[in-house]
C-alpha cells in the first residue's frame, strides 16, 4: 500500500508521516531528505546550485540510502552518514534551486518510485500525489497556517517539539525570521514551473493549524478503512 502525504514545509507531515509508518508497519520515505542530500553534495563538492547540468550529473550519480536505527532513520550518502549535515541553513539556502532543477527531479523520481515498488510505503513530499504516486491508495495534503508552522519550527530549532506537547521559549525575532523564510519558499515552491507545490485532485486536505498531533493522524487513519485496520493489527 502507497500513503502519500504532501504539503508545505512546517505543516507537520513529517512527525504524521513517521508516526503513520510507525503505527501501519509501512517504510518511511523522506523525499526533502533526497533533494537535501543532492544539495548537500553539491556544496561539498563546489558545485554552483544554480549550474542545472552539474547538479544533475551530481543527482545522477550519487547514492543515496535511507537506513533504520534506533534513533530514527539514518540518511546515508555515498557511504557517509548525513543526517544532520542535510538540516544546516547552508543545505536550505541550496535546495530551492535544486528541487527547482528538471533533471534532478526525474532522477529523485525514479528512484522514489523504486522504494514504492519494494514495499508498503508511506512517502511524503511536495508532489507524491501528483507526480511520484498518482495511483496511492490514500493521498494527502496536509497544510496549515504560516503562523502556526513558523511557530512550529521555531520550536524545533530551540529543541522543542509542539507534536510531542514538548514546548519550549522562542526569540519572537528568530520567529519572524522562519516566518518570512517559509512564506518565501512557499512562494517559490508553488510557483516554480517543475512540480510546484499543489494539492491533487483527489487529495484529502487537512489544515493542522489548530489540530493536535494526535488528531492528524487519527484524520489520515480514518480516511482508509486498510490504514485503521493496518494501525489496529500493529497496536495488537
Ligand atoms: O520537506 P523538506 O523541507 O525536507 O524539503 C526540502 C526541499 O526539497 C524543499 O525546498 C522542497 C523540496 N522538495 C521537493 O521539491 N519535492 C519533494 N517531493 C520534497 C521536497
């Protein structure tokens, strides 16, 4: 089974992702994670972000493997452990513009497809809805308010979680800064002529901004008689 979540960044579909796999036995698949490990690359090597052919060499031949362990799943790139070193300011500067990038996105694509051949597999993203999994057996979009999500990474920045109820005190400066960070790359993400950021037709949308954790993942259950029973038999 294919559940694939998509929606801006900070709406929270990453925790509801891995709590669904968690809870319905189903592979994780972080695909900013792809790009980021692209983008990533590409600095280490000293290739300009914006150079499309060089990047796209560098998407084609680098490997990129996802690896469970106890602490969550690990990020691998060409043998180097980068889970963190895909989360630096540096790594979000660089991505827009090689997310943006045409060739880079039907490399990622294919090989997002080939997890999907593997196994059940919950997967979110920008454009699995639309692009990556058209057919998935549940899609959907999961937004919420600027304010809300800018909070939300804010949080997170300062070692909090709001998903976990684990609050923490923010910079209301720092707080703005992430706001109009996200409000530009909504922008740019949804506007960008390759894959832009937009809901599938057939997707179930859900705005989090003034749901729980828990109540997302209770809405993305109840949307798939195969989801709940899938979450009932891992619970058993
Ligand atoms: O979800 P994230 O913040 O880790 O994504 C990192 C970047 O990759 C972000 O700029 C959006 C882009 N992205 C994309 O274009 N398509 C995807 N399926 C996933 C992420």
């Amino acid at each position: 089974m294919i559940v694939a979540i998509d929606g801006p960044s900070g709406s929270g579909k990453s925790s509801v992702a891995r709590e669904i796999a968690r809870r319905c036995d189903l592979t994780y698949l972080d695909t900013g994670a792809m790009y980021r490990s692209v983008a990533l690359t590409c600095l280490e090597r000293g290739v300009d972000p914006d150079d499309a052919e060089a990047v796209a060499a560098v998407a084609d031949g680098v490997r990129i493997e996802f690896l469970p362990s106890e602490g969550g799943q690990r990020v691998v790139v060409d043998g180097t452990d980068v889970t963190s070193e895909i989360r630096t300011a540096e790594v979000e500067r660089a991505v827009s513009a090689v997310s943006a990038n045409p060739a880079v996105r039907v490399t990622m694509v294919a090989l997002q497809r080939r997890f999907g051949e593997e196994g059940d597999v919950v997967a979110e993203g920008r454009d699995i809805g639309t692009v990556v999994f058209p057919a998935a057996d549940v899609k959907v979009f999961l937004s919420a308010s600027p304010e809300a999500r800018a909070r939300r990474r804010a949080v997170q920045r300062q070692g909090g979680n709001l998903a976990t109820g684990d609050e923490v005190a923010v910079d209301a400066g720092d707080e703005q800064a992430i706001l109009a960070d996200l409000v530009r790359r909504d922008t740019y993400d949804s506007t960008r002529e390759t894959s832009p950021l937009r809901p599938a037709d057939d997707a179930a949308r859900i705005d989090s901004s003034e749901l729980s954790f828990e109540e997302v993942v209770e809405a993305i259950l109840a949307l798939s008689p195969e989801l709940a029973a899938r979450a009932g038999r891992a619970d058993a």
